[in-house]
C-alpha cells in the first residue's frame, strides 16, 4: 500500500515537473516572437523639404496654436500631448518642461535642415513628433535611400538590357509612342539608340510599353497605312482596302484610330487581315 501510494506521489511529482518544463517552453517562444522595440539611435541627422518648396528659408511650427496644432497622440495612453521647442529643455512636451523655457526656431535653409547629435530635444521632435513630418518634411535615411537607388538601378539595367535585345520593328513601335510619325524618317541605328536612352530615362513605363502587344498591333497598323496597303477616311471612321477600297472596319465613336485597329486585329477576321497585310510589307 505504502509502495503504491509512493509510486502515485512520483507520478504527480513528475507531472508537476512536466508542467512546468511545458510553461518555460511556452514563455521561451512567446519570448522569441515579441520584437524589441526600436532604439534611439544617437547620430547628427538630416531632414528636407518635401514637395516643390523653393523659397531660401522656410520655418515650421516650434509651439502649439489654434492655425498650427502642436500635438501629438500618445496611443498607450489615448491622451494628445502639446509639444513646443524650447532650447534650454531636455523634452519637447510641455508637461515635462520646467521653469523658464526659451523658444526655439526650426529654418529649413535651400530645402534642408541639419541637426548635430547635441540638440536631441530638437531631434527627437523633428523625427519621432512633430505632425509636419513625412509631410511637409522628411528625414534623410541614407540606408532606404541606397535601397531605393538601388531598385531603381536595377530597373534601369533590367530596361536598357531589354532594349538592347528587342528586334527593330518593336523598338519602332515604342518610339512612335514616344515620338509620334518621326520615327517613319529614322534609321534604325536611331531608333536603337533612341530606344536605349528612352529605357535609360524612363525604365518603368519602357518595360509597360515593351509588354503591351497593342502597342506592336498600332505600329503595325500605322506603318500598312504609311505604305498605302491600308488607308483611313478623312474622318477617321472608317478603315479600307487601298487595293479595292473595300472596308476593313469602323472606328468606335471617340476612339482611336490605331489604337481601334489594334483591338480588331485580335478578332478572328482581324486576324486573317492581319496575316494578309503582313505578306504585303
């Protein structure tokens, strides 16, 4: 009896330490999901005009009022709290602030604004406070900075890569896009060169126009009118055959032209006059 009772002390024993051996575990991992916060770092820090602000000086509010509300919302708390700079204090909230405050200016001078480490009342108001900031100002990150030149570098390279390679009648069909009828008077040493610095200057929307068959259809289209296969009314209504002046086609209402026909040209008889035209160019 005394032995079986002793074996179901164990067993308890053992199941409390089981126990507790599965709460530590489970505090371990809430422990590893829970990100620290981040800290402040000490560091002179940069800010800059946001926007197309030209003027030599431009000054933000440093106090609360009724035009320029100086606020800012504790969420922990759900209290807003009235910030102002004063040079000679260690906090830009007023409830912390004592004695006599001296008030501060914040210029920005030609866009831009530098703060040394010294000043971190002023730093910590600029970066983490004020309700102007991302607004009508930002500060300089040097990190996201390289990161967005970066990604734009690399789409730089991805575009003038895919213009490089791209055959001479879809390099012609881009840059009637971006230049209009003057293409049909280039070389194609021209329109390759300006292909390359078209993907250069505006990457993204080179590589949106490199996607868009509708842009290769218009081309196509446009050039079977400059070499008199197809022709298109004086009211640009109609499309017809220049052979018998049959019609191919009506523009939609308020559409245009070639961008119409690029549409037809989808179609299953768009398709067979596609194939036609093409054996004639």
């Amino acid at each position: 009896m005394v032995k079986k009772e002793k074996e179901t002390t164990e067993k308890h024993i053992d199941l409390e330490v089981k126990k507790e051996i599965n709460v530590e575990e489970v505090a371990t991992k809430i422990a590893t999901k829970v990100k620290p916060k981040p800290t402040w770092e000490i560091k002179d820090r940069n800010y800059y005009l946001l926007g197309n602000v030209t003027a030599l000086t431009y000054s933000i509010p440093t106090k609360h009022s009724a035009r320029y509300p100086l606020l800012w919302l504790d969420e922990d708390t759900g209290e807003q709290k009235e910030l102002r700079y004063a040079t000679n204090q260690s906090s830009p909230f007023v409830e912390d602030q004592k004695g006599e405050s001296v008030l501060g200016h914040i210029v920005f001078e030609d866009g831009a604004l530098f703060v040394p480490k010294e000043m971190q009342n002023l730093q910590k108001l600029l970066s983490l406070y004020h309700p102007f900031l991302n607004k009508r100002y930002a500060e300089f990150d040097g990190i996201a900075e390289a990161e967005d030149e970066l990604e734009d570098l690399e789409l730089e390279l991805v575009a003038m890569t895919a213009a490089k390679d791209l055959d001479i009648d879809a390099a012609e069909a881009i840059m009637r896009v971006e230049l209009g009828s003057a293409v049909s008077k280039m070389s194609s040493k021209e329109i390759k060169r300006d292909l390359m610095l078209f993907a250069k200057r505006n990457p993204e929307l080179f590589i949106e126009l490199a996607n868009d068959d509708n842009v290769q259809l218009r081309n196509f289209a446009i050039r079977a009118t400059e070499a008199g296969i197809i022709k298109l009314s004086q009211d640009q209504r109609t499309f017809h055959w220049v052979s018998n002046d049959r019609k191919l086609m009506t523009v939609p209402f308020d559409e245009n032209p070639y961008s119409a026909m690029a549409a037809f040209f989808k179609t299953d008889e768009g398709v067979e006059i596609y194939r036609s035209i093409e054996k004639k160019l």
